[in-house]
C-alpha cells in the first residue's frame, strides 16, 4: 500500500493506529496528512479516519489493495468490509455494485437493510448469500458477518440458534464492531433487540 489511497485504506482497516507504526509503513507521513486533510484527526500519538466507514469509499479502496495485503490483513479488511455494509445500508446508501468479494459485500449491505426494517427472513438469506460466496472463496467467515446472522437469527426464532453463532464471532472478533454486536446479542437472552442500537 503506497500514496495516499493506501494511507487512507490502512486507517481504515486499522481504526486506529500509533504515529510509530503509521510512519514504519508509511515513513512519508507528513505529505499523506496534508493531502487528507481534515479526513484525519490525531489525539496525542493516535491517528484516525474521521469519516464513518462506508462502503461508496472504502468499497473502491478494498478492491485496489485487497490482493497486496497479508493473510491478517486481508481477514481483518474482510471485517472491515463487513462493517462497511452494515453502516451503508443504515445510512441508506445504494447497494455497492462489483464483482468478487463485492458481490459478498452487497449480499451483506442487502442482508441489513433487511435486519434493520424487521425482515429477519430475507436478513438471513442475504447473510447466507454473502457467506456462501465467502465459502467459495475458501475465506473464513468473517466474525462482523456472524455478528450480524446472530441478529436476524435472534430475530427470526429468539432462543434459536443465535447465541451459539453470537459465542463464534466473539471469540473471532477482531474489531469492536464485531464485539459489540455478538455480545449484544449474548446479552439480551431470548428478546430480539433493535439492530440500530
């Protein structure tokens, strides 16, 4: 990852990152910060994206860099991506269009537009859809993704399978996202809880 796409593209993935790893991956910090501007905000030695992560800027960036990340990287940015999703169709944003791991990442966006208005039936067939691509991929399903399922299956049949798969993604969580959603899940027993929360 190099420039200032690359910048951007490893702010996201990372949520937040110390200045010193920032400049050992990217020793040309100061032109990066100037060309992004008000886009990063620094607290003390901690450097972060200040917009939300959506998938209408980070869609592009993941499948420009994608392929030249490591095997860590590339599951964190699948959780990332995956996130992405959810926070693009609870801002109302139109499905991300492409091919390869986009096509999982609509499935997802689609499956939470669908949580989000109560649709707990066609949620899980979009997760399923999304995952299924993952699967074919040879990928594992990202922790986000089983947060998510863990909701509409909470949704669908409180008491059903929701807390099992909740308990898989948190012990894969990577991100708080992840974290947050499958314990939310954990949390609130056998009552469905509003996705937006």
């Amino acid at each position: 990852m190099e420039g200032v796409a690359g910048f951007r593209f490893f702010l996201a993935l990372k949520g937040e990152a110390k200045r010193e790893e920032v400049r050992a991956r990217f020793p040309r910090l100061v032109p990066l910060l100037k060309a992004l501007g008000h886009q990063v905000e620094a607290q003390g030695e901690t450097l972060r994206l200040v917009e939300p992560l959506r998938l209408s800027w980070f869609a592009p960036l993941f499948r420009a860099h994608y392929a030249s990340l490591s095997e860590g990287e590339r599951a964190l940015a699948l959780e990332r991506l995956v996130e992405a999703a959810h926070a693009s169709a609870a801002a109302g944003e139109a499905l991300v269009e492409g091919e390869g791991l986009l096509l999982a990442a609509r499935a997802f966006q689609a499956g939470s537009q669908a949580l989000l208005q109560g649709e707990y039936r066609e949620a899980l067939h979009r997760y399923g859809e999304g995952l299924g691509l993952l699967e074919k991929a040879a990928l594992p399903f990202p922790a986000a993704a089983l947060a998510l399922l863990a909701l509409a299956q909470e949704g669908f049949r409180p008491g059903g399978k929701g807390r099992e798969t909740a308990r898989k993604a948190l012990e894969r969580a990577k991100t708080p996202f992840a974290r947050e959603v499958a314990a939310r899940v954990l949390a609130q027993g056998t009552k469905a809880e509003d996705p937006r929360a």
